[in-house]
C-alpha cells in the first residue's frame, strides 16, 4: 500500500522480543495480547510523534507503564510548535506517561523476560513490549518497476494520474500539488487518501475533477481532541489563545507575515472550523483582537476589513 513503518536501524532489534510497529489493525491487536500477556506491562516507545504519543494515551488506559523515548529535544518536534509540543508534553505527565526527550536509542539486549533499552547517554529502559514509531517509508518500489516518475513519492497531477495516464496513485505515496500554497506536497493522512480516490474514482469516469482539498488532521489522547488544518511550514509568527475559563480549550495560529497558513484546535472545534475558512479565503486576521480571549472568534470580530 502507500507506506510501510520504518525500522529505525537499531542494534539488536531484530532480535527484540515483542517489538511492533504501529500501522495496521494487526498490529494493535499484536501489541494488546503482549501487553496482556506481560508480567510487568512495561512498555517503551521509540518515537514522540503522534503514533507514539496517541499509543502512548491508548495503552496507559489499559494499564501500562508507559516510557516515550524522543530523540529530539521536544515532542512533535517536526510538526508542531515548540507551544504544541509543551502542552502534550504536561498532558502525559498528568497522566503519568513518563516522557524522555533528547533521548537517542542505540541498542536492544534481550534479557531473561524482557529487553533492555540502551540510548546514546548510557540509559537504560526495561520493556516487556516495545512500540516503533518513528516515521513510515514510501512504498514506491512498484511504481518504479512501472517507470513512474518518482519524486518524494510518486508524482501526480491534480487528478491523481501519474506520469503514465493508464496509472493513478492515492494515499500516503504521493506527491501532488496543492494549489492553496502553491507547491508539491505529501500528506501522510487518512482523510487525504479518502480525498483522492473521489478524484481518482471521477478522472478515471472521464468526469473534470481536480484535488484541491485544504490539509487537515487530527488526534486522540486521553481526553484532548486535536484539529489541525493547514499546512505550518514557513511560519514566521504564531499566536496562542486560550479561551476564557477553559484552560484545556486552546489553540495556535501560524502566520507567515500576514498570512495565515495553518491552525491546531484542542478541545475548540470553533477554531478549527473557522481558521480553515479563514485560510482557504486567504482572509486577513487582526491579530491582537485573536490574541484576546475576551474577543470571540468570530469573523465580524477578528478579520480585518
């Protein structure tokens, strides 16, 4: 399919014993009949993303001793403002999900019951189960054998045809142009699949259809629900606001210059639904007034004329 985990090379974790990745429904079920069967339910997870961070939520609901392991020095660091990774930082904590950051693992030793975790700073993890989640790899190898062009993926147009016009590609693989920031993307999103097989499905119909979908996404973890919609890259300014007497109600703006590019909604599904009309009409924001959570977010009150 469009990606597959990727196995960070790691010594001694081919040998790990109930390591997973987590991808598919298989492995969740995998993960949930080794922690059942774990003495000790210690789980370590390699990666602070948010596949780590959402597994992180889920298996200490189940009952286990949860450690993230984060190579950089914040969660969500690729992604997310520094604002962002903070506030899922202190959620696990309250939680009691132990989180490492700067946290470089470099091997695994088996021993009699479980795995010992070895990172670059000489400490050390104990795990009954090991959870992997550090990235996925693009599964291009097909395409390439059909001599697609490949290019941070497989390369398609706004009907998600590839180089050879009897091709279409979907999902996770591709790299399409986004006509709202005006270059070529990848979005690793469920919701950016099931977009593109509507296109894919009315182009292959001979129906006039391009794939103009605003990015957006979302997480679970413990009782946070995060939306997010647009893409941050570039930002030079971000304003964080939290409503008025809901300090778990918050979200994060992305400017560039004037420009809003993108919007993370915790618990503010207001925000996420506005903030995406704001920037699919490329609408201009008085910021001060957004800054000010006794000013309700509402187009009248924030947009500038």
């Amino acid at each position: 399919m469009g990606a597959r985990p990727f196995i960070p090379p790691i010594t001694g974790i081919e040998t790990a014993k109930n390591l997973f990745p987590m991808r598919t429904y298989a492995d969740a079920i995998h993960i949930k009949k080794a922690l059942k069967a774990s003495a000790q339910k210690r789980v370590v997870i390699i990666g602070g993303g948010y596949i780590g961070l959402e597994t992180a939520a889920s298996l200490k609901k189940m009952g286990a001793d949860v450690t993230v392991l984060e190579r950089e020095p914040r969660v969500l660091a690729r992604i997310t403002a520094p604002e962002m990774s903070e506030f899922f930082q202190d959620l696990h904590t309250e939680n009691a999900v132990d989180v490492c950051t700067n946290k470089n693992v470099i091997s695994i030793e088996n021993t009699a019951h479980s795995n010992r975790i070895i990172c670059d700073d000489n400490t050390t993890y104990l795990a009954d189960v090991i959870v992997i989640g550090v990235g996925i790899k693009v599964n291009v190898e097909l395409a390439q054998a059909a001599g697609l062009e490949i290019e941070n993926g497989i390369k398609v147009d706004e009907t998600c045809q590839t180089s050879n016009e009897n091709i279409y590609a979907i999902g996770d693989c591709t790299f399409h142009f986004n006509p709202h920031y005006k270059r070529f993307i990848r979005l690793e999103s469920v919701q950016n699949a099931v977009d593109q097989a509507k296109v894919a499905a009315a182009a292959i119909c001979e129906q006039t259809v391009t794939y103009n979908t605003m990015p957006w996404f979302w997480s679970d973890q413990f009782d946070v629900k995060l939306q997010m919609v647009g893409l941050s890259t570039g930002y030079n300014q971000i304003i964080k606001r939290v409503e008025l007497n809901h300090p778990r109600s918050l979200s994060v703006w992305y400017f560039k210059d004037d420009e809003l590019l993108a919007v993370d909604a915790v618990n503010n599904a207001k925000a996420y639904v506005l903030g995406g009309r704001f920037i699919s009409g490329k609408q201009r924001i008085d910021k001060a007034k957004l800054q000010d959570s006794t000013i309700a977010i509402t187009p009248r009150s924030i947009l500038k004329d």
